[in-house]
C-alpha cells in the first residue's frame, strides 16, 4: 500500500539530462575593453606616482603595464571575436613564444648589421618576420588540428604583439634611463606612442604570415613553406621595412625638398640639423603619412584575404 506525502510537501526534483562543458573557457563579452580601460587607469596612476616620488625602484610597474597594455587588449579582443575554440593555452602560448622566443632569436642576428641605412632596416625586418614566424611554429608544434586562415591570423597576431610588447619594454627602460638620469617625460612618450601604433606593427604582420602558413599547414601538423606563405613572409617584411625607415625616409626628402645636399648622412644621423619651420612641417606631414600608408597597406592586405576565405564566415 503506497503512501502519498501529505499536502503541502514540495515535490522532490528529478535532475535534467546533464550538459556537457563548453569545449573552450567562456570569458565574458568585453574584457578587452574593461581590460584596456582598467590597465590604462593602473598605469596612469603608477606614472604619476613614479614622477611625485621619484623613486626609481617603482620605474618597471609604468613599463610593464604601458608596454602590455594594448598589445593584452587586443589579444584578449581577438580572442573574444574569433578564436574562443582555439583555446586559452594556445593564445597565451603563442604570446608567450612571441615575446621570448621571438626577441631571443632576432637580437643574436641583428647585432651584426650594419649602422642606420636601409639596408639595416631591411635586415632587421627579415631578421624579426622570420623569429616571430618560427615562434609560431615552435608554439604549435603540438597542436595539428589548428590550422586555416583564421586560426593563423589570430595566433599570428597573439605572437607579434608578444613580441611587441617586450620590444616596447626595452625601448622605454632605454628611454627612461639615459645618461643624464631617469627621464619620465621621455618613458611615457616612448609608451604612448608605442601604444597606439602597436595595432598597426608587429601584430598585424605576424598575423598576415600567420595566417597565409597555417592556412597551408598539411593535415599531419607539418608546415610547409608554399611559394603563397614566403610572398606573405617577404611582403611583411618589406611592410616592416618601410615602417622602420620611415623616419630617416621622411629626413631624407625634406633634404632633397630643401636643398641641404646632406641627403645622404641626414639618414643615418636621424635628425634634422637646425630645422626651419618649413622643414619641421615637411617631416612630420612625410613621417607621419608614411606611417599612415604602411598601416592602411597591412589592414587592406588582411581585409583581402579574410574576403577571399569563405570559411571565415563559420567563426564560433
């Protein structure tokens, strides 16, 4: 004889079918942009307070957070939009190999080129496309299933703005730290400005290479060298080339707009001798539309190839 529970007695619930886990880590929608906001709050208030006190012990927290900053912003952005099935330990990998890695294999190379010239800035962009793309490779090495455009553009661009992040490191703890003594004025241009080219520098050229090789990696993990993946290598570089020489570039024709007939050592000297004002005004129309151009060159160049690939549009 059954017994039926007296009245007013909650009824006992039976569980549901179980879910299974997200294949990926979920993080919240927008934490590149509280990201960004926050570390750029953090940094303004360390700078602030490393200029009041003076303490040079607090130097590294502005460099460090000044040079993570965006290039952590824009990783975390990507990851968000279109790389959540590639997983957390593969961006944070690959960032980590651009950043290590990279300059580990860059710095050895370049110390035998020659002084400022464009034959310097040629190699040196040779020297950094080429560490960034074995950083990459090496990062992935283990992982065959990730392959494609998308995968490569994203990953790509996780590697060079980890490599970016420590480039702009050494260059505001050399501008901070000069002869005459710590110079913060001149750490936080150095960061501001490098903060706010960085989405057009060595993230955005990784990311073209990148992409382009893994979009041709075979089904086994190996990565083959295609003449598509070596065009995407040598035009990244001559991309970077540019970007590098556009300041002895920018020099060197308002020499030749102006009449100095010092065209030549202007460049390697990388300033003007007692600038007009005519001449102030022609190089930083000259350097920074040279800038302008190269970065509208890389994003049109990334827009092209995300319109030729149709499974771009099958982004989790």
């Amino acid at each position: 004889m059954s017994h039926s529970p007296p009245p007013g007695t909650p009824k006992a619930r039976i569980p549901g079918p179980q879910q299974p886990p997200p294949p990926y880590p979920r993080i919240g929608a927008g934490l590149w942009r509280r990201s960004l906001a926050g570390g750029l709050a953090l940094w303004a208030l360390t700078a602030w307070g490393t200029y009041e006190t003076r303490d040079s012990t607090l130097l590294p927290t502005p460099i460090l957070l000044g040079s993570l900053l965006v290039p952590v912003a824009f990783v975390l952005w990507a990851y968000e939009r279109h790389g959540r099935d590639l997983g957390v330990s593969a961006i944070l990998g690959c960032f980590l190999a651009g950043g290590t890695l990279g300059a580990l294999g860059a710095s050895p190379m370049e110390a035998h080129l020659p002084p400022a010239s464009l034959t310097t800035s040629a190699g040196v962009a040779l020297v950094e496309e080429a560490a960034k793309l074995a950083a990459l490779m090496f990062a992935l090495r283990r992982q065959p299933a990730v392959r494609g455009l998308r995968a490569g553009l994203v990953l790509g661009a996780a590697v060079g703005f980890g490599f970016a992040a420590l480039e702009s490191a050494g260059y505001a703890f050399a501008a901070a730290v000069g002869t005459n003594g710590t110079d913060l004025r001149a750490l936080l241009e150095t960061e501001m400005l490098r903060g706010v080219l960085a989405p057009f520098g060595h993230g955005l050229w990784t990311a073209i290479a990148g992409g382009v090789l893994l979009s041709r990696r075979r089904l086994n993990g190996c990565f083959r060298l295609t003449p598509p993946a070596v065009g995407a290598y040598l035009g990244v570089a001559l991309l970077h080339a540019l970007w590098n020489a556009t300041h002895g570039l920018a020099i060197w024709a308002v020499a030749r707009l102006t009449g100095t007939g010092l065209e030549r050592r202007l460049f390697a000297l990388e300033h003007l001798v007692r600038p007009s004002p005519e001449q102030e005004d022609l190089f930083t129309l000259f350097s920074v539309g040279g800038l302008a151009l190269v970065a509208l060159a890389g994003v049109g160049w990334v827009r092209e190839l995300v319109r030729r690939d149709t499974s771009w549009r099958n982004t989790p």
